[in-house]
C-alpha cells in the first residue's frame, strides 16, 4: 500500500529525468502521480476507519467483560452474606471464566488500539508527503512549461537567421531593386519619346510665363 508513495517520492525527486529520458510529458505524469497518490491516501483512510471501528468495538467487549466480573464478585459476596454457598461457588466460577475471557479481550483491544495508532501515523505521514509532493508538482510543472517556452523560442529565433530564410530575403530584396530600375527605365523612356513639336510647345510655355512675371512687377510698380 505504501510501497506506491516510496516509488512516486523517487520519481519526483530525481528533477523529471527519467520521465524526460521516456519521452513523457511531464506535467500530465505528475497529475497522473498525484492522482494515483491521493486514491492510495482514501484507501488507507478507509482502513484506519475500519481499524478503529474494531478497535472500539474490541474495547466495549472488554469493558462489558470486565463490568461482569466486578458483577459476578458482587453478587458472590452477597450470596455468602445471604447464607447461600453453593450460589456463591457458581458466581465465582462464571466470574473465573469471565476473567479469562476479560484477559483475552484485553489483549485484542491492545493490539487493535496499537495497529490503529500506526495507520494513524503512516496515514499522517502520507498526507505530510503528499502535501509537499504537491507544492514540488507545481514548482516542476512550471520548470516543464518553461523549459518548453523557451525551446520553442530558440527554434523560432534559430530559423531567422537560418540559409533559407536568409536567401529568401535575398530574393524579395532583389525584385524590389528590379521593380525600381524597371521604374527608373519607364521614366526614361517616357522622357525620350517626347516629339519635337512638343519641346517647342514647352518652350513657348515658358516664354510665355516669363512674360507674364514681368508684366505683373511693372503693375506692381505703377
């Protein structure tokens, strides 16, 4: 019964390596551990229960047993005060048989009073156990999902700066250099498809403003 808390206390103990060398998940092995103890601890709980119900029933036999002797000693003396010998003889015979029956009912009391004091102590033993095995379960369940975090992190930061990723940068910086020189090119050529009549067109415009400035000064001055 106790041998299930012995093993558990190992397992946890040993910092989860032979659970990871299994490849087990941690945390759903020491719910698992924790459950299993907890049954193991109803199930001594359930014995002790039964042990002291036998043990108090044990003492009120011992008890009844032992009144019947104080009893059978009464009424023998007073057998004797009343004259009546042969009354008296009977008496102390049955009180003889009840003193034998006294002694091995006290016996079985004792025995069952100490059987139930050491289920007490291991029942309270397990409980003190499990009490830290559960603090220790979540320090360990907490290690375990923080340990998972943080590999799952340096995968993530160790595939950044892995060849694919980096060439595939390479890549798409390559197309947005080439979508700009295509624009450049673009540019360039709209510029060399103007005609000739068109520059002149441009150069009259600009005649034309100057002019324009030049008329607005003079207003100014008048």
């Amino acid at each position: 019964m106790f041998k299930f808390f012995k093993r558990v206390k190992t397992v946890v103990g040993s910092e989860l390596n032979s659970l990871l060398d299994k490849a087990e998940d941690p945390v759903k092995m020491l719910d698992q551990y924790m459950r299993d103890m907890e049954s193991d601890i109803r199930e001594v709980e359930s014995a002790v229960a039964k042990q002291i119900a036998n043990e108090k029933m044990l003492k009120r036999k011992y008890d009844d047993a032992q009144a019947l002797v104080e009893k059978r000693q009464g009424q023998a003396e007073k057998a004797i005060e009343s004259g009546n010998e042969d009354l008296a003889r009977r008496a102390l015979e049955d009180k003889k048989d009840q003193e034998t029956q006294t002694e091995t009912l006290k016996e079985s009391w004792e025995r069952a009073k100490a059987d139930s004091e050491q289920l007490r102590k291991k029942l309270d033993e397990m409980k003190k156990e499990y009490q830290q095995m559960q603090l220790k379960k979540d320090s360990l369940k907490a290690r375990a999902e923080s340990a998972k975090t943080r590999t799952k992190m340096n995968h993530a930061m160790s595939s950044i700066g892995n060849d694919e990723s980096k060439q595939g940068f390479e890549r798409m910086e390559e197309k947005v250099l080439q979508y700009e020189a295509e624009a450049d090119t673009s540019d360039d050529m709209s510029e060399s498809s103007k005609s000739l009549d068109d520059e002149f067109e441009e150069l009259e415009r600009s005649d034309v403003d100057d002019e324009l400035d030049a008329l607005k000064k003079k207003m100014n001055k008048e």
